[in-house]
C-alpha cells in the first residue's frame, strides 16, 4: 500500500511537470473542478456558473456546496439543499455536504451496522470529528465527492460527468486539501488510512479533479490568487485556466474612449449638455467624475491583469461585469453563456 | 422606481441608523470587534477604527488574524507575531497579526502543570495538528488573546477582527463549545483509567464507551488512540483554566463597553451573512454597535443624478454620434445611468437584508479609486466611520 503511494511532496510535482492549460476549451474538461478564491470575489456564482455550462455542452453534472451556507439555494431560488443529491434543473443535481451525514454514511458503508454508526454518530465521534480533529470534516467532505466521482449507474456508465465543487475559500483550501495527508500521518493503517490515500490519489491526478481559482482584477484578490497558485501547484495539483470575474469592459469603442482620456473641457460639456437639459454646473462635475472613474478603474484593471499575469503561471479566462443585472440566477445563466461559447 | 432613498415606515428605522456614525464608539467603547463575511474589508475597517481611537488619545491595539500583506506593511508588521509592535507615525497604537501556533504553544507553556508535561504535548503528533490547521484553533486563539490583552490593563481601546473561518459566528460560539467539549462524553472517555492503562476494550471504561473504542481503533488503528489518550490526559489540570478564560472573554464580550461592528459589502451574499450576523447578536445579548457597508457606490450628483433615467436616455440619443464630444457626452451619461441602477440596486439590497433588524448605527463607505493600504488611506476611511466627512 505504501509502495507507488503519491503524497504531496514539492518534489514529486515537479518531477510530473506540471503543464498548464493555454485554451479555455479545457475548461470543462477534469471530472471534478474544486472552485476556489478569496472571499467576495463570487467564487459561488461562478461554480454555479461552471455548472449549467457544463449541462448545456451535454454533461450530467451535480453541483456540490460544502460550508452550508445555503448560497446556491439563493442563486437557483429552490428549498434549501441537504444532504440529498436533488435535480434542482434538467441534468442538474445539487447537493449541500453535511461532514456528519457523510461520516454516517461511510460508518454505515464500512460495518454496514446500522446500530454502531447511530450510536457513533450521534454522540462521540462527532464531537470527535468537529472539536479534537478538525481536518477529519475535510477529509469526510472530499471523500463524499470521491464517491460521487466513482459512482456508476446499472451499465456501467459514470453516474455523474461532472462534479463542481463550491469549496471553502483560499485561506482554507491549502489546510483543506491536505487533510487527507494529515490524516495518513496521524493513521498509520487501517480503513481510514487507505481511505484518506484514496482521496490523495483523487486529488492529485489532473484527469479527474483540477482547482478553479476565481478571481477579480483588484490588488488583494489578485495578490491572494497569486500566492494561492504557487502554493497549489507546489501541492501537486492541477490548476484550470484561471476565472477573472466582474472585468469591466470600454463603455465605448476606442476612438470616444479617447476623446474621454484627453478630457472634455467643464465649460465644453456644460455647453453640450444644456442643449440636453442638463444645464447645471453639478451635473457637469458629475459626469466628469465618472468619466475619469470609469478611465481610472479600466487602468487599475489593466494594472491588475498585468500583475496577474506576471505572477501566475497560468492562462487568465475573463467573466464580463454585468452592470445591470437584476436576479442572481439571470446573472449567473449569462456567465454560463460565456463559458459554454468559449468551450464550445 | 429609480429612486432608491423612497421614504415610508419600512425604511424609518434605517434613516435613523444612518443619521448615526461610529464616532462614540470609537471615542468611548473598549472592545470593539469586527466581524462579518470574507473579504467585505473587515481587517480595513478594523484598522481604521484602530487609528482613529488612538488619535483621540486611547492607548489603542489592533489585533488581526490574516491582513493582506501591504495593510500589515503599513501597519509595521513584517510577520507573525505573539506580541504587539507600535505603528510606526501613529501615537498610542500597538499592532499585532497572530501566530496561532505561537499563542497555543505560550498557552501550553505558562499553564500547563509541569515542564514535563510541556514538552509532552508540545511533541504529541495530535497536537501539532491541531495547533497548526486553521478551522477552530483560530477562534480560540483570538478569544485567548483578547483575554490577555484586557488583563494587562495596558489599552483603552482593543480592536480585533474576526478569524476568517467558514462562519464569522463561530468566534461566538467558541466557549460553548470547548465549555460542552470539556464538559462531554468524549474527554471523559479518554481522561476514564482505563483508557489511561491502554485497556480501553476492557469493563473498567464501561459499555458504550469500550463499543466506541473497539470501533474506532478498527477503524484508525489503536496506536491512534493512545497518541488522543495521552494528548488529552497531558492536558489534565488545565481544562478548568480553558474553561474560566472564555467564559470570562464571553462576559468580557457581553459588557456594554463592548462593540460588534458588522461588516459588510453592498452585494446581497454578504449583506445576507450581516443580517444573519445581526440576528445572532441580539439572541446572545452582544452589544451590536451597527453595520458598515464598505465600497458602496455613490449616486452622481446635480440634475443627472435626479432626473428620470428616461430623460438621460433621451439626452444621450439626441446627441449627435458624428461629433467626437456629443458622442463621448452620451457615453458620460450612459455612464451615469449605469452608476444610478448601481446605487438603486445596492440600495434596495441594503435596505432588504437590514428591514426588521434596525441596527443602531449604519455606515456607508463609498467605493474608492483604488484599494486602501496605508495610513492615509485608512484615516480617509476613518472620517466615513465617524461621520467627520458628513457635509
């Protein structure tokens, strides 16, 4: 068991050259995508995103929530997802992952002792798995996924194509990847110890699971997800092209955008704008602000892509910002529009 | 439609938070925390709030779990710590960015019974694990500390920021749940003799717990059991002191010179985990001090900011698309219509995630040009907080 085992070692993921993905036609492409980023950046919108573009390009796919936050109940406007794997949409399933109803599950599955698993689970190896081991919730959480990943119908097809996975945010995700490997340390033999070996096998192989970083063209995010991939990759595992949500595009084509960039004179535009209605002096300063805002924050984006790009060693896939979007869902099914054209 | 301050009943509560800045707290509370969704600006505003306290004079510390690298710059941390360093060009502020194994490791240290049993824990693979993940050890730490920091009677004022764990209440829920873990079946399992003697399966540590036992060293092996056994049992004698600091950090909480400042950004996910927030604060009977919204849009200014949006649609159609300035002067004003939804939506979800809850105090920061690290930055963010920008 422990001869041709893989472990995270720095090494070892070099030695395996990680190659990284130039096209975004790749996207789609592992079994199960771990979407990750730094808090706020709509790491959930775009896994839900990631997910109906994979059902639209004909993928059978279960979109799964790990922190029990009941976000994708608010995006796809349905009863609150359990542990239960639902089809909220046609081909779509979601599920929102209880580490206790899967540490029930797996006590059920191994000793197939239904009394056994009650009596644990209802008392001490819960408080086990929730205060002294915390990385034992991780390790219970991946491995549910695992399941998903390996699970066949009748005739032998994969039940699922897809699993995308709203996984907890960068500042976790290292300590979250990692639990099984803590946990082959702290469990030398055992069911536990080749289940949490599984799970490494699960995580470092490219084919069937790779991260989603998201991020947004901003300093601290960009910053995160920098360090995040170098820290990822130097685990061993596979990164998807990168997701930039919310890029601001030109309000307009070059030639006003320059003529926006040389400034339009106060007395000019108030001149113009009378003819319009807007003859007061604020409404002049006004429009000026955000004329310079809008130039501002296109250079600090441009800033941002160029730090990004020069800081991670992986291909950038740009989400555009929906500026008048109104419902979540309408907003994410946009997003997939984009995605399933680039896949496509 | 458009206009997104529309008056009415619902909204009466809000405009009273609104007419209310964070200035008293800043000048009068001595714990003020801050907590809220990640990357809604937490440790900013917490920073914020920290430099503002210590110019009124407030021997001040800020506390921070995980600051973006250039805030911490510029609040003088280069790295970890366990101990607070003075800002560097701000009188009468300390900072300090956490260690979590640095501060278990002390806390073992200066209370664990013996030097012997120091070192016993100190090596156990068990607690290593523990010591250096994230989930749970944070709150715990942060608790710990702030305990710390109010006996030294060094500080007026003491600003902390939330760990960012998976939910900001669980910085809440720490003491009851080492209070219940200590208190429980599992430890009085692994603290009973006969677990102490390696004989777990035997009558001596009774039915449930030996069935327990007997199914888990199946399942992890037994050698597991005893590294948890003796990491517990290492423990004795210090459970109690564990126990009296975070009830003692609850209490310290509960006072009315106490502060929760929910933090928040303007888009519905995070403003959902801020109502949340607030709910759970009263249930416990915490000291909410009010809500900040952090880069909030701003409504543009002048008759284009109060016209019908039609009208602005209008004007920009009429201009003439072959003239350089008319053409650059509709996208101005489409501009203007784009930022006005902006406002109008930002508003209404404000407005929806806070109806019912009326907050004492609601701060909107507005979006700046770029992100804010340093200390001008932060004072500019201050003069929101307290009102001092207010025309």
């Amino acid at each position: 068991m422990t001869t041709g085992a893989r472990h995270w070692r720095p090494h070892l993921a070099a030695e395996r050259k990680v190659t990284h993905l130039v096209d975004a036609r790749t996207l789609l492409d592992p079994r199960v995508l771990l979407v990750t980023g730094k808090g706020g950046v709509g790491k959930s919108t775009a896994a839900a995103a990631l997910a109906i573009a994979s059902v639209r390009t004909g993928r059978r796919t279960c979109l799964v929530e790990v922190e029990g936050r009941q976000t994708m109940r608010a995006l796809f406007n349905t009863e609150p997802w359990d542990f239960d794997e639902r089809e909220v949409r046609q081909d779509l399933f979601g599920l929102s992952i209880d580490p206790e109803a899967s540490l029930a599950e797996y006590l059920a599955m191994f000793y197939g002792a239904r009394r056994l698993s009650r009596l644990v689970v209802n008392s001490t190896a819960v408080e086990f798995a929730t205060t002294a081991a915390p990385g034992i919730k991780d390790v219970l959480l991946i491995g549910k996924v695992k399941e998903m990943e390996r699970r066949r119908d009748p005739d032998g097809r994969f039940v699922y194509d897809m699993i995308v996975v709203d996984a907890p945010p960068t500042g976790r995700i290292l300590n979250f990847l990692r639990a099984p490997e803590a946990t082959t340390e702290l469990v030398r033999v055992g069911p536990i110890r080749e289940q949490a070996q599984s799970l490494i096998d699960l995580l470092l192989d490219p084919n069937r699971l790779r991260l989603q970083l998201v991020t947004l063209l901003e300093e601290m995010p960009v910053a995160e997800t920098a360090e995040s991939a170098q820290a990822l990759t130097e685990l061993g595992v596979q990164l998807n092209p990168i997701i930039a949500n919310r890029v601001l595009r030109p309000q307009a084509d070059a030639a006003t955008m320059k003529v926006l960039a040389d400034g339009i004179a106060a007395d000019t535009l108030q001149t113009v704008l009378a003819g319009s209605g807007f003859d007061d002096p604020a409404s002049a300063h006004a429009l000026r602000h955000l004329g310079e805002q809008h130039l501002r924050r296109l250079g600090l984006q441009d800033e941002m892509r160029a730090a990004l790009h020069e800081g991670v060693d992986v291909p950038v896939f740009e989400l555009p910002y929906l500026a008048t979007r109104s419902f979540a869902e309408n907003e994410v099914s946009l997003l997939a529009d984009v995605i399933s054209a680039a896949v496509s | 439609m458009s206009d997104a301050n529309g008056g009415g009943a619902v909204v009466s509560g809000l405009v009273q938070a609104r007419s209310r800045s964070l200035d008293d707290v800043v000048a009068r509370r001595h714990v003020i925390v801050c907590t809220g969704a990640g990357g809604v600006g937490k440790t900013t505003t917490a920073a914020a709030l920290a430099i503002e306290a210590a110019r009124r004079g407030r021997r001040t510390i800020v506390l921070t779990i995980d600051p973006a690298r250039r805030l911490a710059q510029s609040l003088g941390l280069s790295r970890l710590d366990t101990a607070p360093r003075p800002v560097p060009g701000v009188d009468g502020l300390d900072a300090m960015m956490l260690d979590m194994k640095r501060t278990f490791d002390e806390i073992v240290e200066r209370h664990a019974t013996s030097p012997d049993r120091v070192q016993r824990i100190l090596d156990n693979r068990f607690y290593q694990q523990l010591s250096a993940s994230l989930a749970g050890t944070q709150e715990y730490m942060a608790m710990e500390k702030l305990y710390d920091l109010d006996q030294t009677g060094r500080y007026d004022c003491i600003v902390i920021d939330t760990p960012p764990t998976r939910n900001a209440l669980d910085f809440l829920d720490a003491p009851k749940r080492l209070t219940d873990f200590l208190e429980g079946r599992f430890l009085k399992m692994f603290l009973s003799p006969g677990i102490a003697a390696g004989r777990f399966a035997t009558r001596a540590v009774g039915v449930g717990t030996g069935l327990f036992m007997r199914a888990a060293s199946r399942v992890t092996g037994a050698v597991v059991l005893d590294d948890l056994a003796e990491f517990f049992q290492s423990f004795e004698g210090m459970y109690e002191g564990f126990k009296q600091r975070a009830q003692a950090v609850y209490h310290l909480l509960q006072r009315p010179d106490s502060a929760f400042v929910v933090v928040s950004s303007p888009e519905p996910p995070s403003l959902r985990e801020a109502s949340y927030f607030l709910r759970r604060l009263a249930r416990d009977g915490m000291p909410t001090a009010g809500v900040v919204v952090n880069r909030v849009t701003v409504a543009p200014g002048g008759h284009v900011g109060a016209a019908p949006t039609a009208e602005l649609m209008e004007a920009a159609a009429a201009l003439n698309p072959d003239d350089d300035i008319e053409r650059a002067t509709a996208v101005l004003l489409e501009l203007a219509i784009e930022a006005r939804a902006i406002v109008g939506r930002q508003q209404q979800a404000i407005e929806a995630a806070f109806h019912g809850l009326t907050p004492p105090r609601l701060v909107e920061v507005p979006l700046a040009g770029g992100d804010v690290h340093d200390v001008d930055g932060l004072r500019w963010i201050a003069d929101h907080l307290t009102g001092a920008t207010a025309a």
